[in-house]
C-alpha cells in the first residue's frame, strides 16, 4: 500500500509540474512583440469597420504591415494592468503612446482608459 500510495502522490506531482510552468508563462508585462500583435489585430479590425463602412469600396486607413513597436516600458498597475509608454514606427513617422493592456483567458488585450 505504501507503494501506491507513493506513486499516487508523485503521479500528483508530475500533473502539477506542467501546471506550474503553464502558470508561469503568464507572469510579467507583456513583451514588445504581445504589444504589437494586440494594436496590429486591433488596426485591422478598424480597417474592417472602415471597410464595412465605405460599402468595401476602399480599404481601411491603416497598413498593418507598416507597423513596427520599436520600445515598450511597462509598468504593473492593479488588477493585473499594465501601463506601457509604446513607440512604434510606420511610414509617417515615430510615436509613442500611452497604453494599458491586461492578460485575459491567456492572451494579452487592450484596455481602454
């Protein structure tokens, strides 16, 4: 019985480890490259709106390929919101913003302020 029992727990524990590390990943700021996919899905759902709205006579306004976060500085804030300075880089020049996002059901979003 002690066998079993030893196996029963370690068995616990191996199912556990995956747990811990999966859990492990979603830890910390989002990366220059979370960053930039968030603002590129979110230019290309404008474009769509813009689209739907010309009757698809012109695509939206926004290159997403033309769109390149260079610096993000990310700061934790409550319930799991960071605030980022994020300079990005497209054709017409450099900016930088003020952005929050926030990790939800694994992926990281935007918050609006």
């Amino acid at each position: 019985m002690t066998s079993a029992f030893a196996t029963s727990r370690s068995g616990r524990f191996l199912l556990a480890v995956p747990l811990l590390v999966a859990a492990c990943g979603e830890v910390g700021a989002p990366t220059k490259a979370d960053i930039q996919q968030v603002i590129q899905t979110r230019m290309q759902a404008a474009n769509q709106q813009t689209s739907n709205n010309t009757l698809g006579l012109f695509s939206g306004p926004y290159d997403v390929n033309d769109f390149s976060v260079t610096a993000a500085d990310c700061t934790a804030k409550d319930n799991g919101v960071y605030g980022c300075a994020v300079t990005a880089v497209t054709k017409k020049g450099t900016n930088t913003a003020q952005l929050q996002f926030k990790k939800v059901n694994g992926a990281w979003t935007l918050v609006q302020p």
